[in-house]
C-alpha cells in the first residue's frame, strides 16, 4: 500500500485536488482509500438515531452501522493517530491511501498553495518535514526545490500523478 499527503492551507482546493487524483488512479484500476484530517470536531451522526445512541448515551467504544451496501465507524478515541496507522488500521486491501491534510506528519506530501486566498505555503525552509514535500501545485510563480505545477499547466495530472505513486510512502497494509 502506497501513502501520500495532499496539504493546504483552508479553501486552497485541497479537496477538489484529492478527489480529482483519486478519480485518476482509480481510472488507472488502483483501489484508492482516502483519509481526512479535521481541524474541528465532526459530527456525521444526527442525535436521536440509535447509533447516536449507542455511542454518546450508551458510550460504546465502537459502534459500526452497516446499510444498504455501506458502513459507518464510529470509534471513541484518547489520543489522534497519524494517517500511517489509520491507513494501516483500516485502509487493508487499498493500492493507494491519499490522505487530505496531516501538514505535519512524517508523510510525502503534495501542497496545494493559491497565492491568491494564502500569502504563504505551509512549506518553508525550516519545517520540521520539509524533506517530505514532493510537489507543489499553485497559481504563483514561485520556485520550489521539487517539481512544480501551476494550474495553467495542461497535461498536468498526468506526470503529478506518476510522481506521486513514485515518491509515495509504501506501508504494510
């Protein structure tokens, strides 16, 4: 299983990204997992429902609902993981885990940075994993010490996404 980070700064694009390099490795017959990272916390269940139940009025360690062909978990948990051991824990089986934030985690990344919305990228010189940086897709001209896309580009997805299943992390699932 391969592993890598898509970051950004907030309405930078991060999700659009993430979903568009997912629909083209899955085009390419790859199983891909996503994995998100909030800085907020999520509520996905509606009070009242019986896992909702389960889970805040029962507090179950772990509820699973399982649906018309879908299934939802919901895990208390103590201490945040890293998309390393959430990909590991529950990503068995993928080709592919692309994990939407997790700025500063030990993990390849591609940051996606508009000069527009942000005046600077998370990536700078002194960043505790700036050897982990693998790409930049932006709307600036700036230089960067790895490969650079600009979202003028044409044909762009095509190379991003040969180095990024190149430079991916590889874990066992």
């Amino acid at each position: 299983m391969k592993l890598f980070s898509v970051v950004g700064k907030k309405n930078s694009g991060k999700t659009t990204l993430v979903v568009t390099l997912a629909q083209e490795f899955t085009r390419r017959g790859k199983k891909v997992g996503t994995l998100k990272h909030g800085t907020h916390p999520a509520n996905v269940d509606v009070e009242g429902t019986d896992t909702w139940r389960h889970f805040n009025e029962g507090r179950a360690e772990r509820v699973i609902l399982e649906s018309m062909g879908k299934r939802f978990l919901f895990q208390q948990v103590e201490e945040p993981s890293n998309p390393i051991e959430l990909a590991k824990q529950y990503m068995g089986g993928m080709d592919l885990v692309i994990a939407e934030g997790f700025t500063n985690t030990p993990v390849p990344k591609l940051e996606i940075f508009r000069e527009e919305v942000h005046r600077e990228p998370h990536f700078h010189k002194e960043h505790s994993y700036r050897d982990q940086w693998i790409a930049m897709m932006t709307d600036t001209n700036r230089e960067f010490p790895f490969p650079t896309f600009r979202f003028s580009d044409t044909a762009w997805l095509v190379t991003l996404c040969s180095i990024l299943w190149d430079e991916a992390l590889e874990i066992d699932g």
